[in-house]
C-alpha cells in the first residue's frame, strides 16, 4: 500500500528566507510521480510541482524546486526566497502510473504541513 | 483557464436528509474525482470516475454513492448525512491517465447537525 508521511505539522520561516518541507514515500513500485500542492486559506488546492520516479533531475518551478532523493524515497519541497503569500497549508501526495484506467489517476496524499511566513 | 466549480461553498444539513453535492469542469476532462478533508488526515478518496457512467471507489467510499451521467458533471450523494460526514469535501478533474495533475475546485464545507 502507498503512504505518503509529512512529519512537520507546522513550520514557521521569515520572509525572504528559505524553507524544506519534508515528505517521504513508501511504494513498491518501480513507475510513480510525486506531486505538491498548497492550500492557501481559501481552501483551493494549486498544483505546484511535480516529479516523476525515472525523472533524473530534481524538478523545478520559479521559487519552487523538488529534493528528490529516490534511495531514501524523500521528495522534500524546497521554497526559496519565502513571501508572506507563501503562508498555507502544503501536501505531497503520489501517485502510481499503472494501466490506463481502473485507478492509475488515483493520488494519495500526506496530512499536510501548516507553513507561515513570518514579516 | 481549466475551471472547476462546486454548487456550494457552505452547505449545512440536518442528520438523515439526503445530500447532492455538485462539481463541473468546464475542459472536457476524462476523470472527475471526490476527496473529503479533515484536519490531521489530510484528502481522502472517496470515489472516482474516469468515464461517464463509469465509477470506481475510492478509499472511504462507506456513506456515498457518485453520479456521473454527462461528462462534465460528477454528482457526490450522501443517502442518509450523519454528523460523522461533517468536512470539506474537494472535488478534482484531469485530462487523462497520462496528464500530471489535478484540478480543484474551491471545495464544498458540509455541516451535519
């Protein structure tokens, strides 16, 4: 069974900083993709990342880049240069490329890491 | 712009009354999806459709049944709401199998009193 663990409930950072949330995995497969979304207050999820198990560079987007270290099957989120609109609620979450249909869609995510930006 | 909307933002229900609720995507995606979240457990799959008139459970399917009879509407049905139903439920779409992810809607807050 998949499982997704996010051991940081909350984390707390200063503006302009940078911040690592951590997520590690456990699947037996060898074909998945990792993924994360915030969570802003408003409640809507938005896609930020993602990263693919034969992928061999880390993925990156704008200030958001993935620390995928598939040994340790870590997939932590690294935000540089922290903004206070950066402020949410941040899950990872996998998902397992299998046939076409039946399930292959299906995420499963962690329980989410609470992140504040502080002025 | 990929849209998802959901019929409610705040929905309040009374224990046994029987719960429609509404999500439609307006890109013609192939899987539409329903998660219920609750603090501290993160999103939970309750039903999924990757066809019309096609379904499949999800991981806490108990308590709901789906509807999907055009492809742009994925109906979530509590038959008989009881106060353990009480959460934010997120509904989903994506192109297909292959596509990387998912969109939400604004997510429908349920309370059952």
């Amino acid at each position: 069974a998949q499982k997704i663990t996010q051991t940081q409930p909350g984390m707390f950072v200063q503006e302009k900083e940078a911040v690592t949330l951590d997520c590690t995995y456990d699947t037996s497969d060898q074909s998945y993709g990792l993924f994360w979304y915030k969570q802003p207050s408003s409640g809507e999820m938005i896609f930020l990342i993602y990263q693919g198990s034969y992928d061999e560079q880390n993925a990156t987007e704008g200030r958001y880049s993935l620390n995928f270290q598939k040994a340790r099957k870590s997939a932590n989120l690294v935000i540089s240069a922290s903004q206070l609109g950066d402020s949410a609620m941040y899950f990872c979450a996998m998902r397992e490329v299998g046939p076409p249909q039946g399930g292959s869609e299906k995420l499963v995510f962690g329980k989410g890491t609470k992140l504040t930006v502080n002025p | 712009d990929v849209k998802v909307t959901q019929s409610s933002r705040y929905l309040v229900k009374r224990t046994g009354e029987k719960v429609f609720l509404e999500c439609v995507q307006d890109m013609d995606h192939e899987n539409m999806f329903w998660y219920r979240q609750d603090p501290g457990l993160g999103l939970r799959l309750i039903y999924f459709s990757y066809d019309v008139k096609m379904k499949e459970k999800g991981d806490i399917p108990e308590g709901y049944s789906v509807s999907r009879e055009k492809k742009e509407r994925f109906s979530l049905i509590l038959e008989s709401a009881s106060t353990n139903q009480t959460s934010m439920y997120l509904c989903a779409s994506s192109w297909d199998s292959l596509s990387l992810e998912q969109y939400f809607g604004p997510g429908t807050r349920l309370t059952v009193t």
